[in-house]
C-alpha cells in the first residue's frame, strides 16, 4: 500500500522559515494536500492541488510537489502556526482506490 | 456556507456496532460533483481516513478496515451515514466528516469530530 512519511517534528524560530517534507513513491505524479491541526481541533486545508492556497490561508503558506518528495513551507512563522500538520493523496493503484494521510509532523516554534 | 456535524453515541460497548452520522449544509450531494468522507483520529495519534462516498454513490474503503464499514448517503436529508462493526477499545477516536471533490479527494470542510469511547 502506499505510504506517505512525514518527520515526526520540525522545531523553528519565529520568523524563520520552516519545511515540512512528505515522501511517498513518486508523490510528483499526485495532487497533494496540506492539513493544519491545532490542539482540541479539526484540521484545516492549508494547500491543495500541491502548491494552491484555500482563501483565507497566509501567502506564507506555500507547497511544492516534485519526484518523491512534496514540501510544505511556511515562511516568517509566527508563533500561532504551531500545530500539527499532515499530507494527504489520493491513491488510485490498479487494486486500489482510497484516501492516504502521512504519519503528520508536530511543528514547533522556538 | 458549508457546515458539516457528526452525531455518534459517546460510549460504545466492545463488539457492538457504531454509527456515525454526519449531518451537512451549504452544499448536496445530488449530482454535484462533490463527496464526503469520514477520517478518525485517536488521541495523540495521527489522522486516518476510513471511507468515502461520491455524489454518484461509488463507495471508497480504507484498505484495513474494508471489512468492517459500510458507507451511505440519504441526499434527502443531507446526510451520511458510517457503520462499523465490531468496535474495539483500539477504535476509541475522534472521527470527523469532511468534504471533498469528486476526482480531487481533499477536503476543503470538516465537521467539529465526535469523540467516540469503546470501553465495557
């Protein structure tokens, strides 16, 4: 089955830039989508289609989908975007057809 | 303006069955183009998506679970509904509702989540 990994953390200072990386087997040929979770609530789109942003999300917020390897960064963090973030495709095998989410990585801000 | 709820008894005995039913507005699911799915994720762990249901009524199963859920929609009512059999203490999660795209499979609304406890 595919598999999407993620780091478990990602440890930054505030308004630095951070990257959240996400392999799985040429992820490139896939849309990937981007959840942010913060403590106590529901996850929230933050990208999809790998690099669009849903209204209302930062321009800081950005993504990019090549190889084995799609990136989540988040430029100038600040300290409201610690939070739990996860990946997602749609896997579409010949056997088959479901929704995968990488293990997420907790980001934290320094 | 999207709105998803999910209603689920907040206590389940070992071995019985949980239904899950996720209540939405804002938008259908009759000849749409849109689908909603169901993901849990038990505490301090990761999410885990579980089934989904298009707008045209093609059924998605996770791979590990197929064999316990069973997914519907009533479009009359704006709902969805998830079964799963034979509950664990090991299902103990929030499982939320989300929507998406037919063909695009993200999830653009999420309901709140409903806590779920499998415990005699």
């Amino acid at each position: 089955s595919y598999v999407l990994t993620q780091p478990p953390s990602v440890t930054v200072a505030p308004g630095k830039t951070a990257t959240i990386t996400c392999g799985g087997n040429n992820i490139g040929g896939d849309s990937v989508y981007w959840y942010q979770q913060k403590p106590g609530q529901a996850p929230v789109l933050v990208i999809y289609y790998d690099s669009d942003r849903p209204s209302g999300i930062p321009e800081r917020f950005s993504g990019s989908n090549s190889g084995n390897t799609a990136t989540l960064t988040i430029s100038r963090v600040e300290a409201g975007d610690e939070a739990d973030y996860y990946c997602q495709v749609w896997d579409s095998s010949i056997d088959y057809r479901g929704v995968v989410f990488g293990g997420g990585t907790k980001l934290t801000v320094l | 303006q999207v709105n998803l709820r999910e209603s689920a008894p907040a206590l389940v005995k070992p071995t019985q069955p949980l239904t899950l039913t996720c209540t939405f507005s804002g938008f259908s699911l009759s000849g749409s183009g849109l689908c909603v799915s169901w993901i849990r994720q038990p505490p301090g762990k990761a999410l885990e998506w579980l089934a989904l249901i298009d707008w045209n009524d093609d059924k998605y199963y996770s791979r590990s679970l197929k064999t316990r859920l069973t997914i519907s929609k009533d479009t009359s009512k704006n709902q969805v509904v998830l079964t799963m059999a034979n509950m664990d203490p090991v299902d103990t999660a929030t499982y939320y509702c989300a929507r998406c795209r037919h063909g695009d499979y993200g999830f653009d609304f999420w309901g709140q989540g409903s806590l779920v406890a499998v415990s005699s």
